[in-house]
C-alpha cells in the first residue's frame, strides 16, 4: 500500500473504475448526511461521486500513496477530509457512519487485519460496501505479462514474481468479515471485462505499476511497450470483481 503511483495519468484513464463506483455506492442507501470513509481514494475523481451523494454530509478520504494524497486533497479541497495511511494501519479520531471502498482491497496483503479496520472505523450498524479485484481478475492479462517477463533482459528483474496482488474468493471473503465481527455479509464475484480507451497508458498506469517499480528505469518504457504488443491495440482485460456488502454489529 506503500507504492506510489503516477496520480495524473490514473486520474485521466480510470474510466472503468468509475463505471464500477456507482453502483458500489448505490448499495449503501445514503441519507445525503452521513459521514463515509472512502478507503483508498486514489486520484479523488471517485471521490468526488461519493461527494455529490453526501449534501450534508462529509467524507472521510484515505490513501497510501502519497502523490495520489496530494491529488485528491487539491481536487477536493474543503468537501473531503484526505488522509495519507496505509489501510492496515488506519485509526480514525471518530467512527464513520459508512465505508466505501473501490478497486483498492485486492493491493493490501492482509485482508483479515484490513477487514479488522473496517469494523473499528465503523459506527455501531454502520454497513460497508466495497468492490474490489477478486479470484481470477486480469488472470490472463497477468499471463501475458509474466510471459514478457520471463524474456530477457527483463528476466533478471520478473522472471518468477508472482506479485502484491491479493484476489480473494467470495467464500473465503465471507469468512473473513464474519471473523471480523461483520454481519449480513453479501459476497459474489462478477466478470467484468475492460476495453480501456487508453490501452498502453491504462495498463502501464493500472496494471503494471509493481511490475515497473522492480525493473530499472531504462527497461520500464521496453517491458510496457513488449506486453502492449503481445495483448494487441484493442484489448480485452479480464477483470473479475469482487462484490463485499455488511453491516457492523
């Protein structure tokens, strides 16, 4: 959750993170006063739709790179509170009346220490509906980059990595938040496939960020530029989504 990212260019090719939000939102049912922790806010530009549904409310933004901290905090200003932390380590000074989080809790190691956040950063029957990338997202998409990687000269560097990412089941999702203290928890996956309109800048800026962070800045341009041609100009990115609606007790 340490990784920083290019915040700008996410900021302008994360159209599919944007269509996934809403209906992330609508499953909490808000009031319009309700005080909501955007758990891993990113750009702001999600944000900012949690924002426009909370009219006498207030959201409670945190992020764990820093470039997309400052970001957010410039395109938000007064109408969000940002905050710069890792989720596995977030105390907030008061309890939330929501959580929402989106594309953000397949990048943290730790999903039963996170799930235990969730539940202490929540009011008493304060519910919680997240989306994130879950067993079997971008697996081809992943395929096709291990592929390159195990070429030189970018072997030296990725030939056997097997990444950050964390894609969690629904069942054993399930199991997690219930341990947590989590009731009425929903948890489904849903293919959700993604023609970015930006192919090479989506997966350098999206998909590639760790890969790119252990290759030496002379091979970074090189690797994007190798699995751009191997997925071809249009192509389909296998997301699959992981779907989490509960409640605190």
């Amino acid at each position: 959750m340490t990784q920083d990212w290019d915040a700008s260019t996410y900021e302008r090719v994360s159209g599919p993170q944007v269509e996934w939000a809403g209906q992330v939102i609508d499953r909490l049912e808000l009031a319009g006063d309700e005080t909501v922790l955007d758990a891993g806010c990113g750009s702001g530009r999600v944000t900012r739709l949690l924002v426009e549904r909370l009219p006498r409310g207030h959201v409670v933004a945190v992020d764990g790179a820093p470039s997309m901290v400052e970001h957010a905090r410039e395109a938000l200003g007064e109408r969000a509170t940002v905050i710069h932390s890792d989720l596995q380590e977030l105390v907030l000074d008061g309890p939330v009346d929501a959580v929402f989080s989106n594309a953000v809790f397949h990048w943290v190691p730790d999903h039963d220490l996170l799930f235990r956040r969730m539940h202490d950063a929540l009011k008493p029957g304060g519910r919680m509906s997240v989306q994130c990338g879950g067993a079997g997202n971008v697996e081809g998409f992943h395929g096709e980059a291990a592929a390159v990687g195990e070429q030189a000269p970018f072997a030296e560097h990725l030939a056997g990595w097997t990444g950050p990412w964390n894609f969690a089941g629904a069942e054993e999702t399930k199991e997690r938040l219930e341990r947590a203290g989590f009731a009425e928890v929903e948890t489904w996956l849903q293919p959700w496939p993604v023609h970015p309109d930006e192919p090479r800048a989506f997966i350098a800026t999206v998909c590639l960020v760790h890969h790119l962070e252990r290759l030496p800045e002379d091979l970074r341009e090189r690797y994007v530029d190798a699995v751009a041609e191997r997925i071809g100009e249009r192509p389909t990115l296998d997301y699959v989504r992981l779907n989490i609606v509960a409640r605190r007790d």
